[in-house]
C-alpha cells in the first residue's frame, strides 16, 4: 500500500510541478524570457521567481518518489508509468481549463481524448495482474 499512496504522491507532484513551470515561465515571458540576459540572466530569472523554484522541487519529490514506488515487486512499471503519464495528462487538463491564471480551453474533441486516456488508464489497471509479496 506504501507503494500505491507513494506513486499518487508522485503524480500529483508531477502534475503541480509541470503546472508551475508553466506558469512561472509565463511569468518571465511576460519581463523578457529566460535568455534575454544571456545564461547568467537565465540562472538569475530562474532563481527570482519563486513559482519556478517550487516547481522543480516538485519535480525532484516527484523523482523521489516514483522511485520508491517502483521498488515494489508487486508494482509493475506497466502499470506504475500509465498511471504517471495518463493520470498526470488528466489532471493537468483539468486544472489548466479551471485556473484563472492559465484560462486553457479545450474543445469537446480534447475532452472526449482525456476521458480515453483515463479509460484506458483504468483498463490496465484492471487488467494487470499482481503479484502477492
């Protein structure tokens, strides 16, 4: 169960962490971009906008994570990287069409495609058998 809850913990840090880069890159996009100033400018940037900064610690938790999940003998990585992948797209989607700040909109099409990849998410789950350790 400790591998189950850690690789949901590592979805959601996931998700949150390719959220924030997005929005911090928009961020320094919006006072010139990363390279405006050369690579020290882009260090500089990086390192000003605290948004970014938390979205790569989100990304090493993540890793962490993941990582222990995947120490599991029962766990498959067939079904652990789906679940990475396919779970993260959803939530993403999801909340870059909610959040005021990202305002994404997504055609019916685009919707019908998250239900699918959700779907099939769930279908190998379903479908993969485990092992008893």
């Amino acid at each position: 169960m400790q591998y189950v809850i850690a690789l949901c913990g590592a979805l959601v840090l996931n998700a949150a962490a390719n959220l924030m880069m997005k929005i911090g890159s928009s961020q320094v996009a919006q006072a010139g971009g990363f390279l405006q100033h050369g690579p020290a400018g882009a260090l500089r940037a990086l390192f000003c906008t605290p948004v970014l900064l938390v979205g790569l610690i989100c990304f090493g938790l993540n890793a962490g994570l993941y990582m222990f999940a995947l120490q599991s003998k029962a766990l498959k990585i067939s079904l652990a990287y789906p679940i990475m992948i396919g779970g993260g797209y959803a939530i993403i989607a999801t909340i870059a069409y909610l959040w005021p700040g990202l305002r994404e909109r997504l055609t019916v099409g685009q919707w019908v495609g998250v239900t699918l990849v959700l779907a099939g998410v769930i279908l190998i789950a379903i479908r993969t058998p485990t092992e008893v350790t």
